[in-house]
C-alpha cells in the first residue's frame, strides 16, 4: 500500500469514528475513490488507532473501572458502569455476529449510500429526546442494540449510540460516555477475532503510519463530538449524511 493511501485512509477512519457519519461507510467510499484495496489487516489496525484514541480520552473512567471491579466495589458508580458496558455489549455482539453473516451484500456503494440517509433521519430524529438522568439498565440494552445494528456500513455507530441514548431519556454527557466506553469491547473483540490476519500479514511501514495517525484524528473528533454535542448541535451532522447518501447514491447509479 502506497504511503499517501495509508495517510488518506487513517485520516478518514480517525475523523468518521467518532463523529456521527459512519467511518466504514466512508471508508469503502475512500477506497472507491482512490481505485484501492485495503487488505483487512490495514482496516484492523486502524481501528487500533481509534480505540487508543478512546482509552486516551477516557482513561480516569476506564482505570477507575478496571479498579472497581476488581476490588468488587458495588457502591462505586463505576462498578455500575462497568456492569452496563458487560450488558450493553451482549446484544452488540450477537446482533453483530448476525450481520456479519450477510455482510458481503452490505459492501455496496448503493448499500452504503441508503445507509447514510438512515443515519441522517436517526441524527435528526435525536433532536426530540428529553434531557433525562444516568444510564440504567434498560438504556444499556438499548444502546447495545443500537451499536449492534451499525456494524451495517453507512449507519453510524457514535450516531446511533448517542441517538438511542437521548430519545430514551439519558443526559447529553452520559449519553457521550456511555456511547465511547461501550464502544471499546466491540471494537478490541471485532479486532481479536481478525488478530490472526494481521500476524501472517505483519505490520508495515504504512500500517503503523496510519494507526498513529487514526489515533491522533480520533482523539481530536472525541473531543470535537463532546463539543458539538453538549451545544445542542448534534442533530446537525444530519444534513451532511443526508447530502453523502445522496451523493453516493447517484454516484453508485452512474
């Protein structure tokens, strides 16, 4: 792979994951264009970038955690919160793994360009939750559920998260924490179950260029995120995912 593919890709996969637009539908949009195929070692190692950049942003909540489970503190809020991301993450996983079974005819531009006009009505259906208290049980199903679906390319995984959350009635920086935390078992468990690919293809030069630079864009479009999203604005990403299905779409029909 040519060092200006590996650059243009990693920045494309930092900024996407985490903002509300769908980063592997824009991924196979950057691979059309470009006239590239990215092998999937290079996408796995990408998405190391992007959960590094999560752990980076999170790493007090993730310790704190990590901390409180293992000493089985019931009482800490953490320990409630680790719980919920365990929870959160089984239907991500199975309904991950039933759409990994038709993934194939998920590849299309067409596919892709429907999906991203999916996302834009989720993004601004968003606009009508009501701002509520902390994740519970039920919210934790949900947007586990939410997560699982957009495994789907085109249909934003921080946009459906975050969506789900606040139309079931959680706050704007619970809904945000809750949506990064939860992201990181499916995103490490979507990369362990390929780590055998990315060992017998080993790591290039460009492959380790474009972690660091997926990394460094995915920390900076957290931060971006949390931003947008705490002004009330986040319904807003809507309009260019509803203007990218459409371009995609008449693109893929040409």
């Amino acid at each position: 792979m040519e060092i200006i593919h590996a650059v243009i890709l990693a920045l494309v996969q930092g900024v996407t994951e985490w903002l509300p637009i769908s980063s592997s539908g824009h991924l196979l949009i950057a691979q059309s264009l470009l006239g590239v195929a990215v092998p999937i070692s290079f996408d796995m190692v990408l998405h190391i970038g992007t959960v590094a950049a999560v752990v980076v942003a999170f790493w007090r909540d993730i310790a704190g955690i990590i901390s409180a489970v293992i000493r089985f503190r019931r009482e800490d809020p953490l320990f409630r919160i680790g719980m919920l991301v365990v929870l959160g993450s089984i239907p991500t996983a199975a309904i991950g793994y039933l759409v990994s079974m038709v993934e194939e005819s998920l590849l299309s531009l067409t596919s892709v360009g429907c999906a991203l006009l999916l996302t834009s009505l989720i993004l601004f259906i968003s606009r009508y939750g009501r701002e509520g208290g902390g994740v519970g049980t039920k919210h934790a199903l949900l947007v586990g559920i939410a997560q699982g679906i957009a495994v789907i390319p085109g249909i934003s995984r921080s946009g459906s998260t975050i969506s789900a959350a606040l139309l079931a009635g959680v706050g704007k920086s619970d809904a945000f924490r809750f949506s990064m935390l939860l992201s990181i078992p499916a995103i490490l468990g979507a990369t362990l179950l390929k780590a055998g690919e990315i060992a017998q293809s080993g790591l290039e030069a460009a492959m380790l260029l474009g972690m660091v630079i997926s990394a460094v864009a995915g920390y900076l479009s957290i931060k971006a995120l949390r931003k947008v999203l705490l002004s009330g604005r986040f319904h807003l990403f809507g309009v260019y995912c509803l203007a990218a299905g459409i371009a995609v779409l008449a693109y893929s029909l040409l």
